[in-house]
C-alpha cells in the first residue's frame, strides 16, 4: 500500500462518494474515522489474493462492487441502542397512540390501524420497543402497523433473529425483559406476538419512494441528524415530513431538537421525549428559531414533496452518540460535588400559548405524606408539557440544593422547546461547569453551537461527549 500522504487524494474520493451514499459528515467522525476504516478495509481485501494491490486498485474495486462499499458503510455505521432508551418518547408514544387511535373509532367508520417507522432501525430495540409500549398500553396487534428500515444488513439480520445479549438491556427497569422475553442460551428471546408486529426492510433514503411509502402516525428518526452536513439535514428532513400524517408526531434524539426548531416544526411541549409536529404557516413565520440562512430550509421542511430528491438512511445511533438514559438523571440523584456559586438565569416565557396557571409544587405526596423531590416532580410537569411550571420548580430546587448539572440541563432543555437559544446555551454551559462529563448538555450545546455556524466549537464538544461517555462505561 502507498505512503498515507500519497493517498490523501483517494480519501478524498472515498469521503465523497460516502457522503453521496450515506449522507455523511466525516466531521462528526473524529479525525481520521474514514482513513482508518478504508485503510482497514483495503488491507483486508488486498491480502485476500491481491499481493501487490494498492489503495488506487481497492478504489477502483468500490466503484464497480455494491458488496465493497456496502462493507465500508457498515463499517461506519456502528449501532449503539438498547431497549426502552430515552423511555419518556416511549411514555409519550403510548398516551399519543391512544389519544388518536380513540379519534378516528370516533370519527370514522371505518378504523385504520396507526401506522409507525422507525428509521433507522439498526439490530431492531427501537421498533421492538415500539411494539411493546403499544401491546402494554391495551393496543391489539391489528391496531398498529410497524415499518423498520436501515441500510445496515448484518443489523438487520440481528433484527429478525430478535435474540439479544445483556447490552441491549440497560438499567434497572427491566420488568419488560419478564413480560415479553424468554431466555435462550447466553442472551433472551422475544416472543413472537412482538416479532410479528415488525416488518423490517433494506432501505437507503437515497433510493427511496417517499410517495409508495404513505404517511405515517408516529416517525421515530432519533441520533442520526447530527451527523449529516446541513444540506443532507435539509433532504432528510423533507423527505421525513412528506410521510409524516397531518397530525402526525415525530421523535427525534435530544441534541437535535433545536435542528427541528430551526428546520420548521413545533416541539410537542413534552420536551423529554424530543416530539414534534409539523408546524403551521402561521406558527413557522412567528418562530423565532427561523433565522435567515435556514429560512428556505424551514420553508421546504414545512412542504410536503412527493417529488422530493431522496435522502439517506443511516444504522441507529451510529458511533455511540451519548443519550440521557445511559445515565438517568432523574431515577437516582447522587450527591452532586461542591462547585463555586453560579448565577441561575430562570427561562424567560416566549410567546406561545397560554401555560395552565402555575400550581404550587408539592413537597409531600398527598396519597402518604411521603416528600416529594422537586427535581423529580420538575421532571414530571415538564413530560406533561407544563413548561413554566416546571422551571418554577427547578428554580425552587436550586434554591434549596447546592447547584445541579442535571437541574441546569433540564432548563436548558424546556429553552429549547420554548425555541429560547440563548437562555437554553447558557444553561448547558452551567451544567458542563459543574460536570465537565455531563454528556446530554455537550451533546446539545454542540448542536446549538453547529446551527449558528461555530462548526469548530461543536466538533470539539462533540468529541468531549464521546471521551465521557467511553469515561462513564469504563
């Protein structure tokens, strides 16, 4: 193989033509992610008969071979999932799923079965997950459809085997795992009445036909924008609008609510499970979010286009992005270290509509006089969309308790929903303070600081919430 500097012209070729396939933002990657994946690749198919072969050869090879770059693409899209990750989406998913599910028996006579995607869908928790959310919440099998797509065909595989090993199972909320698997050698099997709910399918967005598709109830896109340069955010996003239903909610993964903001849709007001709706004109024009370099792209996100280029499709969770469920800050409060005094900038209100009045937050819980944590209940009003409510309590909390990286975290998070940038950046910027580690603000600060153009500022966060996630599970 020829020296690394002679072939930098060739990784140039092989980051190009995986950014048209995949979509892909070497940037995302860390330095070197694709040289080093290439180089891996064509070394093992250099000594598989090919002595002598150099990298200008294994180029020529991709070009004419679907198998080839089907292997390079897998190989940099590692799949990093578990069961019930980011459990309020799937909370939220099982109240929205009924609310409109009872809807249509009301207002048609004849009743349509929801109807779910999950994209990308990698070795198949997230659709799994899906289906037992809805089977536990009352919903009969016939009253849902799933659709799972990746362009990952060894995850794919995994997926319909459905037989999972202690990675896929994560915390301590693992009563689902008694319900709805069985044990089987070194890992669990799930039932087939879960199985069966799931149609999985090789798809690359970039061939695929929106219009065949239809429109679906619920879109579970999640851990995957973030990697895309922003003109593959702007096609995958108008290709995930034009099979969004009216009416319809999409998931997506917490560092990417405010892209969602920005590209034209309307946060659900539940901001722990990262919802959205498709806005309405009127709603889209007043955002403030909409600044002018993304003002096409949010128009174009908000119109439905049958006709529309396709986009990519991605492995879930590529490269292990970091997730709040990995350390649930809200199930277990450890005693935060004492860090210098901060100044808490409250969340201004916006405008929108009209919050309920504000309650006062309990203390005790009125069922048995036991204390109520006022993060925790914080957490709580903030899932039922009380957003001032719930940064009265945080603001409570921290008048109480030393400062909080998740307390700090979590307004952060209702800013954004409330499309408050500025107040949302220094929130985040107080949580990296007092936890340097704190893997959810660096995730979303860098997706702020990506969407104002500082591509520099987010990569490097971006890298700091890897170092500490691979930190936390050392």
């Amino acid at each position: 193989m020829n020296a690394h500097h002679d072939n930098v012209p060739l990784y140039r070729h092989f980051t190009g033509v995986l950014q048209r396939t995949m979509g892909l933002d070497p940037s995302s990657l860390g330095h070197r992610a694709v040289e080093r994946a290439v180089d891996q690749h064509a070394a093992a198919w250099c000594a598989d008969g090919r002595a002598g072969a150099t990298l200008a050869d294994y180029w020529n090879a991709v070009q004419t071979s679907p198998a080839l770059l089907q292997a390079l693409i897998e190989s940099l899209t590692v799949p990093e999932t578990w069961f019930f990750r980011d459990a309020d989406a799937f909370r939220a998913l099982a109240r929205l799923a009924r609310e409109r599910l009872d809807e249509r028996i009301r207002t048609r006579a004849q009743v349509l079965p929801l109807r779910i995607l999950s994209l990308p869908c990698s070795s198949g928790e997230e659709p799994y997950t899906i289906a037992m959310t809805l089977l536990d919440a009352g919903l009969d099998a016939a009253q849902f459809r799933i659709d799972a797509m990746d362009i990952n065909e060894r995850s794919l595989a995994a997926a319909r085997r459905a037989h999972y090993g202690r990675n896929s199972f994560r915390g301590n909320a693992l009563a689902f795992r008694n319900a709805h698997f069985s044990r089987a050698g070194d890992g669990w099997l799930l039932a087939p009445r879960v199985v069966e709910t799931v149609r999985f399918s090789h798809a690359n967005l970039t061939q695929l036909d929106t219009a065949a598709l239809g429109v679906y109830d619920f879109v579970f896109c999640r851990n995957v924008l973030i990697y895309f340069n922003r003109d593959t955010q702007q096609i995958a996003l108008q290709a995930l609008d034009s099979v969004l239903a009216d009416g319809g909610t999409m998931f997506v993964g917490p560092a990417e609510t405010g892209l969602l903001m920005r590209y034209g849709m309307q946060s659900a007001k539940i901001p722990l499970a990262f919802a959205f709706h498709r806005a309405s004109p009127e709603d889209a024009q007043s955002s403030p979010w909409h600044t002018a370099p993304l003002a096409t792209a949010a128009a174009l996100a908000m119109t439905p286009a049958p006709a529309l280029a396709p986009a990519p499709v991605y492995s879930a969770e590529p490269f292990a992005w970091p997730d709040p469920v990995a350390r649930n800050a809200f199930d277990a409060y450890a005693p935060q270290r004492t860090a210098p005094d901060t100044t808490l900038v409250a969340a201004p209100s916006s405008a929108r509509a009209p919050s309920p009045p504000p309650q006062r937050v309990p203390q005790t819980d009125p069922a048995n006089g036991t204390r109520v944590d006022t993060l925790r209940a914080a957490h709580a009003l903030a899932d039922a969309g009380r957003l001032d409510e719930a940064a009265t309590a945080l603001n409570a909390y921290l008048e109480q308790h030393a400062p909080h990286a998740d307390a700090f975290y979590l307004l952060g998070v209702l800013a954004d929903a409330n499309g408050e940038t500025d107040v949302a950046r220094a929130q985040y910027r107080k949580a990296i303070y007092l936890d340097p580690r704190h893997t959810e603000a660096l995730a979303h600060l860098a997706t702020l600081l990506e969407l104002e153009g500082d591509r520099d500022g987010a990569r490097l966060l971006k890298q700091r919430a890897l170092r500490a996630q691979g930190a936390t599970r050392a």
